[in-house]
C-alpha cells in the first residue's frame, strides 16, 4: 500500500512531467525560414540603368534645344550675283540636322567670296548648294539680255533678283494682233497677248534719273531663255518693250 502510494503521488526517479505544446498555439504548423539572400550588385546595376536612362532623356530635351545662328536672304538675288551685307540677317534653328546651313559668323567670307548659284528668293535660309564662288554663272539654256527702258516700261520697286515678264507694246504690238502672227519667244502666248516672256530674273538693275520708281530711265539686265533672247532684244532695240513684275510664289 505505502509503495502504491508513492507511485501514484509522483515517485519513482522524482522527474516531473513537462506538459505537451498546444496543437494551435502561435508556433504551431510555422517551418524554418531561411535568411534572405542580399544581391547587391543587382541593385547597383538598376540603380545605374536608371542614371543612364536618365542622362539619355536629358540630352536629347537639351539637343532639340539647341540653336545655331545662320543666314536668311531678305532680299531677292539673282544667280551669279554676290549676296551684300544688307541682304543678310541673322536668325536661329535647330542645331543637330543633316543641313548644311551657312553660319551666320561665315558672313564675311560669304559676301568676300561667294555668289548666289541660283536665284535666292527673299526669305530663304542659306546652305551650301545655294552658293557658288565662280563669277559666270547660268543655268543651260539661259543668256544675258540687255535693256535701256523710259519712263513708263517698267514699274515701281524693280530691284535684282526679282521676276519680270516682258511684252511688246507700241506699234509693233498693233502689227502683231492685226496680223494673228505671234511675236513671242518660247514662253510666249503669241497673238494679242503680245508676251515675249514671263520668266526674265533681272541680273541688274540701275535706275539712271528719277529714282527706283518708273519714272525716269533705266538701264537693266535680265537673265533669258536663250529662245527668247532674240525677240527681247529687238523690241528693246525699238523701244517697244514693257516689263511688268510677277508676283513672288514664296
């Protein structure tokens, strides 16, 4: 009885029972979780992805900013002619292109040195086909005519490089539309008309008396269709042309 008794209070080696873990309790169910691996030469490389990106962005806004200084025409210039001072301004476009601008710092060496190597119209930027440095030049098919004009054969504001077209006036002009025979070179219409020609480019341009106005004489120098050279000479000759200006398509 004594040694049931001590058995049933806890004897034996005198251990004491340690109670089982809760089935729910906070750690139940929970496995090892393994250290994180730090990768730090990933992020640097991100880090620099973005640095470059960056960098690009910001270079191209500061490209399409850029301006250069060239030259603009303000005034019409005949081919073969030097472009003067007073036909030149300064103004600004975008840097970066494929264009081969004139730089408006390359003035001096342009007036100097360099002709128009075709008819410069006023407003036009100038680039490097645009100018030339040989002293005769015309395009194929094209010759130099010359005119003495009166008062009342040409208007007012002629100056060189500007389009005019000639027609045949006076008695001769009666003569041709009477007869029905044309009068007019390659670019005439013939007829009544009485057009000799309606793309003359005047090279030069020299009002004697009376100012640039059209009413004193003048002595001027066109650029022709070789056709039409003939047919302008004698009327001018005869004193029985007329020049008219045509409106700028610019």
């Amino acid at each position: 009885m004594k040694t049931r008794e001590r058995s049933a209070a806890g004897g034996g080696s005198g251990r004491q029972s340690v109670p089982a873990p809760h089935l729910n309790g906070p750690g139940a169910g929970r496995l090892p979780v393994a250290p994180r691996e730090r990768k730090p030469a990933l992020a640097a490389l991100a880090v620099l992805l973005i640095l470059v990106g960056a960098l690009g962005a910001t270079v191209m806004v500061l490209r399409a900013g850029n301006k250069v200084s060239v030259i603009e025409v303000t005034d019409a210039v005949a081919v073969g002619d030097k472009i003067p001072a007073k036909s030149m301004q300064e103004v600004m476009v975008a840097d970066g292109t494929a264009v081969d601008y004139i730089r408006w710092d390359q003035r001096e060496q342009v007036i100097s040195q360099w002709r128009a190597a075709t008819n410069l119209t006023k407003g036009s930027v100038l680039v490097r086909s645009m100018i030339t440095q040989n002293s005769d030049v015309l395009a194929p098919g094209k010759t130099l005519v010359g005119m003495s004009l009166k008062a009342g054969q040409y208007p007012n504001g002629l100056a060189n490089g500007l389009t005019v077209a000639a027609y045949l006036v006076g008695n001769d002009a009666k003569s041709s539309s009477d007869s029905g025979t044309s009068t007019s070179g390659a670019n005439g219409t013939g007829g009544a008309s009485n057009l000799i020609s309606d793309n003359l480019v005047i090279k030069h341009f020299d009002a004697t008396s009376g100012g640039n106005f059209g009413d004193g004489s003048a002595s001027v120098t066109v650029i022709a269709d070789v056709a039409d050279a003939g047919p302008l000479a004698v009327a001018s000759a005869a004193g029985n042309v007329s020049l008219v200006l045509v409106p700028s398509k610019h």
